[in-house]
C-alpha cells in the first residue's frame, strides 16, 4: 500500500471517529431531553417571595420606637415594631401604628406620630407579655385584639395561621358574617368566610421585618 492510500485510509478512519462521537453525544443530550419531557419539573427550585419595599420615613421613626420599646423591655422588638408599623399604616400619616383604636375604641382620635408610636408599642407590650414572649401572638394579636392570645392559649397552643383563620371565621360569624361591619381585606379571606381582621397580618409584618434586616445589614 503506497502513502498516499495510506493518508487517504488514516482520513477516514478519523471522520468516522468523529462522525462516531458526534453520534453518541447526539444519543446521550437526545436522552436527557426525553427524560425532561418525561419528567418537566426537573430540580426542584425554592420559591422565595419577593422582599417588600420600605417607605424610608420608619427610619425617622425607629429612635422614637427604640425609647419607648426600651421602657416597656422590648427592645429587642424593634425590628417587628416598625415592620407593624409598615403593615399598618406604610409608615405615613399622622397616625402610623394605627393605635386609635386600642386607645379610644375608634379610629382617629391620635393625630400625633410619636404618640401614636407610644400608645402602638404600649398595647404591643401588653400583648407580647400575656403572649408569654410568642411574637407572632403578639403581632396577630395587634390585629385581632388580645381576645385572639386567650382564644389560642386556651388550646394550650402557640400561633399559627390556621389558629388565626378560625378564630376570624368566628368572630365574623358571631359579629352576623355579610351583615357584620366586617368588610374582607383579601380575597382568599372572603372565601374562608374569615374576615375579622387580617388573617395572614402575621406573614405580611414578618416580610417586612425581612426587608427592615436586610437594609440595616446593608
């Protein structure tokens, strides 16, 4: 056999060498593309909500919060009052915790921040301590009223959401449900026929509390 068959011979061998790879690697992706269809959920991928934004006003706020949190102890609780505070009001107006009512029974009788902030973190103290330090309780007690911390200590339970969804579903229905003045903040709510208060208020402050962290780690 001369050279030039030889050359012509080894050329060959390697195109179908090459065309050999190509082939397996085409059968191995072909592979993993039918097993994907076969199975479409492939790895599973933690879904985080987004972070809420802040109205940069809680920080004006968070040395008022800081001095009355420490008169009642509850320093330690600063973050969760000011994600309260963001929930309630987003951090505007004249009354910011939302404290009339725990004040006077009625909204609007508080037209001042910082006594708004004083009377918030007052009832928000009381609550914390008949919660016994349970800090959802607590803040799920800000909303519904300290009616909500017997209702849960009763059953010898701490705070969960589907505590707070029965205990919304039956004080709307004792309040007379779609008669009541009780009006549904969500629409998942007003399927549950639970619409005394903010049944995922607990959730909607903890994200809050997320987003205070995180700025002040920044």
């Amino acid at each position: 056999m001369n050279r030039r068959k030889k050359r012509q011979l080894a050329d060959l061998l390697k195109y179908v060498v090459i065309i050999g790879l190509l082939f397996f690697f085409g059968l191995f992706f072909l592979s993993l593309l039918v097993n994907y269809v076969a199975d479409p959920s492939g790895p599973e991928w933690e879904e985080t909500d987004p972070v809420p934004a802040l109205n940069q006003q809680i920080w004006e706020y968070k040395p008022i919060v800081e001095k009355y949190a420490e008169e009642h102890g509850i320093e330690d609780q600063t973050n969760t009052i000011l994600a309260m505070m963001m929930q309630e009001s987003g951090g505007s107006g004249t009354d910011p915790m939302q404290s009339s009512e725990s004040l006077c029974g009625e909204r609007g009788c508080i037209d001042d921040p910082e006594h708004s902030i004083e009377q918030g973190v007052s009832f928000f103290a009381q609550a914390y301590e008949q919660a016994e330090g349970d800090t959802a309780l607590a803040v799920q007690a800000y909303n519904f009223g300290p009616g909500f911390i017997d209702y849960v200590q009763e059953s010898e339970e701490s705070y969960s959401e589907d505590a707070a969804i029965a205990y919304s579903q039956y004080m709307y229905e004792e309040a007379g449900s779609e008669d009541s003045i009780y009006a549904c903040r969500r629409e998942e709510a007003e399927e549950l026929d639970a619409c005394y208060g903010d049944i995922y208020y607990v959730s909607s402050v903890m994200s809050y509390k997320e987003a205070i962290e995180m700025e002040l780690e920044n």
